[in-house]
C-alpha cells in the first residue's frame, strides 16, 4: 500500500468511526422513546411480513449489538435482542428495516437480486484482493499487469458496496413508508425513525464512496506504471 492510498485510507477510516459512533448513539437515544403503539420489534416485523402478504419468512432472534440482517437463503429476519424485545421507536425502525429487505426479496427487487448474484465473485474477490494488490506493487516495475488483476479483484467489491447503497435505501423507504401508513408511528415518532435509518444507511455510503477513491488511486498508479513502460 503506497503512503497516499494509507493517507486516503486512514481518513475514511476516521470518517466511518465518527459515523458508526453517531449511529450507535442515535440507536441509543431512540431506544429510550417508547413506540406508542406498544409492538417489540418481533411484532412490528411480523405485522409488516403479514401485511405484505409474506408468511414464509420467520423473524428470530440473533446475538449481538445492531447484528440484525434479513437472510435470503433461509427466509429469516435476524433482530438483535434489543430491537427483538425492544417497545421502541429504534427497534420499530430497525425491524421494519429488515423487512423492507423480505419484501424486496419477494418482490424480486432488481437491484437485491443483482446484489446476490454477485456474492460467489465478491468472496472469491475478497479472499485474494489485499495479496495480489500488495504483490502489484511490489512488481509493478516487472509486472504491472499483476497490479491490474489486482484492481479488477478490487473492482469486484467497490461495484458490491456501490450496489448495496440501493438495496439499503430502498429497504428504508420500504420501512418508513408502511411505519406511515399503517400508523405504526405518529410524526415525532416518524422523524426519530427516519433519522436512525438515515445515519444506518451513512456507514454504506462512506464504505462505498472510501471504496471508490482508493480503487482509482490504484488505477491511477497503474496507468502511471504503464506509460513510464
């Protein structure tokens, strides 16, 4: 890793805890308001499936702080236990969420479907980017090429984390609009929603937008082997 992509690198690192630190203390502080319907989290997703008309979609409890994710492989929304048990706006929030993702799933959201497809290259990918980027430039006087199948690997999980920001915003507005319409939540309530949402779908953009600058960073250094070859 050269000191310029280290520079870049440390900066979004930076920029992405500040983000997860302001989410986590938003998480905190919806927590503490009670959703005046009185639904856990549990419910409020088992509310949402039902209304969606979705009834092969379980919604379980998962271990662990924010870990709540919607699995398309064995139909589960995986709630935290906080948002699982939690009465509150935060847990409201989160699980409808997840269910905006069992719906998408449903639907045959395009943009989820395409993110799918992609995971078998995205592990692959994953699993020989860092080797083959440090080995690119160390050899990049020898063997710029290797440097490029470096970049393309890299590539491969930049379009994944572009690819992700749609699926996360959509499964928000999915979230948002049927917490509206159903009543789940009144204004206040709505707002503190949408902002935890809001401050979630941040630590995708800053992974993304990270993602994109150092792989033209690489790009940049390739170009420059290249031509001085």
């Amino acid at each position: 890793m050269t000191p310029g992509i280290m520079i870049v690198s440390l900066i979004f690192v930076g920029i992405s805890a500040l983000v997860s630190f302001r989410l986590r203390s938003k998480f905190k502080e919806y927590s503490q308001v009670p959703l005046s319907s009185g639904l856990t989290g549990k419910e409020v997703a088992e509310k949402m499936l039902k209304d969606n008309g979705i009834y092969d979609v379980k919604v379980i409890s998962a271990q662990g702080f924010l870990s709540d994710h919607y699995n398309p492989t064995d139909k589960t929304v995986n709630l935290s236990p906080d948002v699982y048990n939690g009465a509150t706006v935060a847990a409201a929030a989160v699980a409808a969420h997840e269910c905006g993702h069992a719906v998408q799933h449903a639907t045959s959201y395009a943009w989820l479907n395409f993110r799918s497809k992609m995971v078998p290259a995205v592990q692959i990918s994953s699993s020989l980017v860092q080797i083959v980027l440090i080995a690119g430039i160390l050899l990049i006087n020898v063997f710029p090429n290797l440097l490029l199948g470096g970049i393309i690997l890299f590539g491969v999980t930049t379009l994944f984390a572009v690819v992700t920001l749609p699926v996360e915003f959509d499964a928000s507005k999915r979230a948002l609009a049927w917490l509206d319409s159903t009543g789940m939540t009144y204004k206040a309530e709505h707002d503190k929603a949408k902002d935890a949402l809001w401050w979630a779908a941040m630590t995708y953009v800053v992974a993304a937008v990270s993602s994109i600058v150092i792989l033209l960073q690489y790009l940049m250094i390739y170009l420059g082997a290249r031509d001085r070859n």
